[in-house]
C-alpha cells in the first residue's frame, strides 16, 4: 500500500470535526479549550504574584533604613516598636532627624511633627485601632489623605506607622536607639536594620512555591484531564490513520497539531483575558491583600512564559500518548507517567520520605526551609506515586485471586494503573495539601489572648524613652481616668501601677502589692512586711521578685522607665503613654501569645484555590468515566461474566484506585506533619486529619460508586 503523503491537514480535520454531528466530540474539544483558557489564567496570575513579589523586595529594601556605623554618617534617629491589637502587631518607627531638610523615608513628603504619626492606609483603614491606641494622625504621606505613599508600603493593606516623639520630650539615649544615615539598603547587608517580621506579600521564593504548589499544579491537573477526555477520539484517529497508512511519528505528529490547534488559541486568549482584568484588580480573596490597581499586571516577558507553559503543558501530555503499532483496536489513553517514570516517582517518593524521617529524629536548622519544597516534589510526582501503589496492589490480587472477578480487577489496576492514577491523584493531593494546611502553625492563632477590649486580671508591662522626673504619678493618675471613664470599669483604688526601681518592681506599701493581686490589704501583716503568701503569689503571676519599701524613690533614670500595671486594657494603656511618652512599649507579662500570621491568609487562600482547580480535575475525570462506564462493562461481560459481575469489578477496581490514592496521602500527610512538628512547620491535629480524610474519601467513593453503578451505556 502506497503510503499517504506527511502533509496532513489537522486544522482542516479539527475543523471538520467540531462541524460534525459527534456531540460527544465537540464537548470533548469545548472542555479542552476552557481548560486550557482556564490553565492559562491561573498561570498568568501566578506570574503576577511573583512579579509582585520581586516589585515588594524593592520596597523593602528602599525603605530599610540604614544603620550610621560612624557618627558623622548619622542624619537621623529612630526607636522601632511593635504596638498589639488583637492578635496582631504591627511596626510602629520613633524617627527624629538631625536636620529637617533631610529626606524622610519612602512614602512620606516630610517627617510627621511632634506627637503626630504618618499611618499606613491599611491602618488608615482601622479607625478602631487608630482611636484605641491613641494614635494623633499626620497627613505628611504622599499617599491619600497624607497616609504613606506606595512607594513606601507592601501593600495597601499593610499595618505600620512612623511616629515623631511629643513636644519637649526625645528618644532618648543608648538602648533601642539608632542613628541612621538614611533610608534603602538590600535586606541582607549587615547595616539593614529590619522593619517588618512578618511581612504582608510573600518574598520571591516562598512566592514562586506558593504559586507552584497551589495555583500551578493543580491548574496543569485541569488541563490533563480535559486533555485525557478525548482519548477515545484519539484511539479511533489513530487506528483510522494507520489503516490509512500513516506512519506512527505521522500520527503522532498530527495528535501533538490537532491539541495545539485546540489549546494555543484558547491559551493565547486565556493569557490576555487574565492579564486585562489584573491592570484593575486590587484585592486577591482570602489573601487579606489591598493593592495598588495594576500591581499584578505581568510583565510582558511573564505573560509569554505563563502562554508558553500551558502550550508546553499540553504539547507534552500529546506527545506522552501511547500510539498503537498497527490499526488493531489497541486501547489509546492519556496514560502518562509511562512505566519507566513510575519507577523515578517511587524513586523520589521515597527520597522525600526519607528526608522527612531525619527532619523529625533530628529536627535539623534546614528542616523549616525545606518542608513546603518537599510538599510541591509530592504533589508534582502524585500521580507516578499512586500509579506504582495501584499496580502494585492489582498485581498482588491477580496472583492471589480465587475468583474470577478479583483476578479480573488485579489484572485492570496493573493495566491501567496510569488512568487510575490520574482518575484518583487529584482527590489524593486535596487530602495532602488540606491536611497539612490546616496543621501549619500558622493556623494555631488563638485571638482571644491579646484582646485590647479584655481589661482584667492580666498584667500589663509598659515602658516609654526619655524618661522624666513625676512620669509615673502622671501615667498613673492618667490611666486611672481613662480606664474609669469606661462604663463598669474598676474603683480606682484596684487600678495600681508598681515602678521598676534598680531592675526590681518596688511597691510603697504591702497594701499596694495586695490590691495588684486582687487580695485584701487584711492579708498584710503591716505596711512594710510582704508576707509569704503574698510574696510567692507575686513571683507565680509575674514572674520576679518584689519588694516593698516605703521610703523608695522612682527615679528618671534613662534610656527607659517601666511599669507594671493590672486593671487596665492593653488599648487603655498604650493610649495614655502614647499621648505623653515617647517610643512605649506595651506588652502582657508572663503570657505567651499566639499571634496572627499573614502566612496563614496566605495557605488559607492557596488550599481553597487548590481545593478547587483539584475539584474541577476530579468533576472532569469522573465525567469521563460516567460516559465510559457503559463501554467499561461492555468490554468485561465479552470476557464471558455476567453484567452484574462486571458491574462488580470495575467498582472494586475505581474503588481500590481511590482508596489507595486517599489512604497513601493520608500516611503521607501524617509523616509530613510529624516532620514538621520538630521544624516548627505543623502541629499535630489528629483528629482534623481523620476528618479531611474520612470526608474527601466518603464523598469520592460515593459519586465514584454512583458512576459505575449507573454511568451510560
């Protein structure tokens, strides 16, 4: 037979096709295109978060201010703080220039002026925190309303403030105070001087991860397993261009034009769609993020790679089709990884296990930086992994079979272990990613402990710069009025304040010690014994040493003056020393507090946007099997069983796929939490790893039993 010329027409054919009157081939070809516009706006997205990121790095490093290693280099002072609201805390910097006409930090137009703080717009945007804390506003930002300007914050959402110490008073010598030769250092240089901790937009690398393992992934599962709905099409092409006598690099060639033919359009579209609606988006869901419109907005060079993915995505996927030697009706099927890369995804399997077994004996300092790199290798190798378990499985029930059906299923789970693999991975990596996410120890935020409206039994520190003769009975008298201003607040006879004396609390009186400790002054034996009662109770819910001297003095002895004090909100105490202190501190004592995270908004907003690319694959797969059940079953009652045992084996068969994928993520998930607790990562939380697993897998098996059971024929 003469052999058919290699110009082939795949435009033409693709065309043809979608004209046809095969619905099943045009819904087949739609989902693949929604797919691919789908894969490639998530993709651009992506990009714009890590352009994003790399936009941030700038912005930091522009506004970190600069340590002054020689006096003559000085221009400026600054006292860095971090005030509480809630469970949460934010930068707040004392700055005082040596000369008004040198250049404030990024963001603002002059320095704020005495008593007055330049805020953030996103604490522009908290009233409540402004207002609790007694924050007097200055307009001397560059931004809206004389907040600071973008170019000096992360985010519009960002909480931070630069604050200018009240009339007459100064930051005070030595300790905390640093003098500055100005602003815009790169962040590892050894002058930099660190503003933020926990900064509101994630640094290029946790970005590109973050991007990879919850937008990348499970957007490229999408595409695969629309890409995997027209395998039956491609089963009948190849056979019909092989009898036409097509070579099988023809035929293969033609499958990798009619996929490109499909997806680069719809990519192309996808990529510019995304890109046009990030040139107005200023806020991501769940992310807590506000933004400069445009922020996100790629560029050019990151579109083209984001369009270039998904075309290479698809390209590959093609290209690992398995096309048949000759025209005989051999199954074609989208069932990539091939065995050979079965066997490299067992190989890094276990060499992500076995990384994840020393970090939890030996709890290494590597550990925390590797721990979500090892979650991405996981999640980009699933499907190999499950492939290997569920051959593994089909072909230890083949050999142990004692009936008919269990050796038919042994012998599907081995064969078709790739399509298996790739029915089921997607709902095993929801199980993994939903797992580990809610046990990050960015989630064990308890935001009851910090509440600034919660006036109580707690003991408040707090400290102010540039401490001055009577500062104490001033703060005293003053936070006595505001806290009895507020309705059911204390006598003021239960609001005490005990100065630091030497580095030791001294208390007047042992009546004053009493009152601190919610006790009656009948505890006392005498005004200047401290009983042992009252010494020890002392020590238990402060946490040092006190003594009590009726003829001590409180001295303004610089560079600090501290206080403790109960009765009082953190809030109410903080806004009085505000208004007549410089640079105070305020902080609970003997109290650990958990505080909120921006990396928890973060996992919280990539797990849901994981959860529902996955659950897009999963809902397209398992439409696949509901309109091939039918051919499944038909395939088997040829084999000489009955209709109802084949109905049997294939659901022993999709349910073993499942479970095996469920089950394996699940141990997987443990191991990583349990590593992860020795690298400060995750905490264990049993039971809501029982609960992901127990529902994810529930709610599979019961559509998966569903589809067999009644899926078309």
């Amino acid at each position: 037979m003469r052999r058919t010329s290699t110009s082939s027409h795949p435009v033409a054919v693709t065309a043809a096709l979608l004209r046809s009157g095969n619905r099943g081939v045009r819904i087949a070809y739609a989902v693949t295109a929604v797919a691919a516009c789908l894969t490639a706006m998530v993709l651009t997205l992506a990009t714009g978060i890590v352009g994003n990121a790399f936009t941030v790095l700038e912005v930091r490093a522009d506004r970190t201010p600069a340590w002054a290693q020689h006096e003559p280099d000085a221009v400026a002072d600054i006292v860095m703080r971090g005030p509480l609201w809630g469970n949460e805390q934010f930068p707040l910097i004392w700055v005082q220039p040596n000369d008004a006409a040198v250049p404030p930090p990024p963001g603002l137009r002059a320095w704020p002026a005495p008593g007055e703080v330049v805020v953030s717009p996103g604490l522009a945007a908290r009233p409540e925190i402004i207002e609790g804390l007694g924050l007097r506003v200055s307009d001397a930002g560059t931004g809206t309303d004389g907040a600071i300007g973008d170019e000096g914050v992360i985010t519009r959402s960002e909480l931070m403030a630069y604050a200018a110490p009240p009339p007459g008073r100064d930051l005070g010598p030595d300790g905390a105070r640093y003098s500055i030769s100005g602003f815009g250092l790169p962040l590892g240089d050894d002058r930099a001087l660190l503003i933020e901790t926990d900064p509101d937009f994630p640094e290029p690398v946790p970005a590109m991860i973050g991007v990879l393992l919850f937008l990348v992934v499970p957007a490229t599962a999408v595409l695969l397993a629309a890409l995997h709905m027209r395998s039956n099409v491609r089963q009948r092409r190849a056979r019909t261009l092989l009898l036409l006598g097509f070579r099988r690099k023809q035929v293969r060639r033609h499958l990798l034009q009619e996929t490109l033919t499909i997806t680069a359009p719809a990519a192309l579209g996808g990529t510019v769609l995304m890109a046009g609606i990030l040139t107005r988006v200023t806020s991501v869901p769940g992310t807590g993020w506000t933004l400069a419109p445009g922020v996100l907005s790629p560029a050019p060079g990151l579109l083209a790679i984001a369009f270039a993915a998904v075309v290479a995505a698809a390209s590959l996927a093609t290209l690992g089709t398995r096309v048949p030697t000759d025209a005989t009706p051999t199954r074609v099927s989208m069932e990539a990884p091939p065995r050979v890369a079965g066997i490299y995804s067992v190989a890094a399997g276990v060499a992500l296990v076995a990384l994840l077994v020393i970090i939890g004996l030996t709890a290494p300092v590597w550990g925390r930086y590797v721990m979500w790199p090892i979650l991405l290798a996981a999640c980009v190798i699933w499907p190999g992994l499950t492939a290997a378990a569920v051959r593994g499985i089909g072909a230890v029930r083949a050999r142990r079979a004692h009936r008919v059906e269990d050796e038919l299923s042994g012998r599907q789970l081995s064969h078709q272990s790739g399509t298996l693999a790739a029915l089921v991975g997607p709902v095993g990596q929801i199980v993994v990613l939903v797992a580990v996410v809610l046990a990050s120890t960015a989630q064990a935020v308890d935001s009851g402990l910090a509440a600034p409206v919660h006036a109580g039994s707690q003991v408040i520190a707090v400290s102010w710069r540039d401490p001055r003769p009577g500062d104490v009975d001033t703060f005293t008298r003053a936070l006595t009025t505001a806290s009895t201003s507020t309705p059911g607040a204390p006598d003021p006879d239960t609001l005490p304040a005990i100065p630091w004396i030497a580095e030791t609390p001294v208390a007047r009186t042992c009546s004053d010690v009493a009152r601190f400790l919610d006790r009656s002054p009948t505890d006392c034996d005498g005004e200047q014994n401290l009983p042992d009662g009252l010494s020890e109770e002392w020590e238990r819910v402060v946490g040092t040493k006190i003594r009590v001297d009726p003829q001590a003095v409180w001295e303004a002895v610089p560079p600090a003056a501290d206080v403790l004090v109960r009765g009082a909100s953190t809030a109410e105490v903080y806004a009085v020393a505000q208004s007549m202190f410089t640079a105070p501190d305020v902080s609970w004592v003997n109290l650990s507090l958990d505080m909120a995270q921006a990396l928890a908004r973060w996992l919280t907003a990539g797990v849901m946007a994981a959860m529902t690319l996955l659950a897009l694959a999963v809902l397209v797969r398992f439409t696949d099997l509901a309109a091939s059940a039918g051919t499944g079953r038909a395939r088997l009652e040829r084999t000489g069983i009955t209709a109802t045992h084949a109905r049997t084996v294939r659901e022993s068969v999709t349910r073993t796929a499942l479970l095996t994928s469920t089950t394996l993520a699940a141990t997987f998930a443990m191991l990583f939490i349990w590593a992860g607790q020795q690298a400060d990562v995750t905490t264990i939380r049993t039971l809501t790893w029982l609960a992901v697993y127990t529902l994810v897998t529930g709610v599979s098996l019961t559509i998966l039993t569903v589809i067999t059971r009644h899926g078309r024929t």
